[in-house]
C-alpha cells in the first residue's frame, strides 16, 4: 500500500478529486483540511476504509480511475489530526501482521 498526506489541499486539488469521486454534494468537500491517500489492492482499500471511519471522524471516499493492476484508490478527508491518526492506524494494523479487517 501508498500512503500520502495532503495538508490543505488547493482548489483544483479537490476539483481533480471530486471529479473522480463523482461526488454530487460538492460543498460537503469546501473546508476540508487534509486529504490522506492511499492506494493498493481492493481489498485492501475496502478494509482500510473501514479501519480509517471507525478509529477517528472522518469521512472515506473510493477515488474512480483505470488502473490495468487493480489498484484502487481511497480518500480520507477531515481535519489534519483525524487524517493523520486515520492513516496511523491502518499502518498500524499492516505492521501488526493482522488483518485489516
């Protein structure tokens, strides 16, 4: 798995987001401190999403592309700190050995 943190991200940042997340209620999105993203198996992202909601108050998007590997992609998107912990804890549990799930 990646991992990458954007911390105030620019507006076309969030554009190039949500057009691939084809979110329709865009102002959900309008003060969003930081973004994390991670990219991996599907798998692993759907696992990941679930570990990143339950530790800490943020709000998980699945990021649409066209990955010939079956990569998929995930956004966390909260404030800094809760973006942060979130991406903590699935590293967490991948060095633990245990599943993410």
């Amino acid at each position: 798995m990646e991992f990458r943190i954007i911390k105030s991200p620019s507006k076309g940042t969030m554009d190039i987001l949500q057009r691939r997340m084809g979110s329709t209620n865009k102002s959900e999105y309008d003060n969003i401190d930081a973004v994390g993203l991670v990219q991996g198996r599907m798998i692993e992202m759907i696992c990941a999403a679930d570990v990143a909601e339950k530790a800490v108050g943020v709000t998980v998007e699945d990021i649409r592309g066209s990955c010939p590997q079956n990569m998929i992609l995930i956004a966390i998107f909260g404030d800094t700190a809760s973006v942060e912990d979130a991406i903590r804890e699935i590293k967490r549990k991948l060095e633990e050995g245990k599943d993410l799930c």
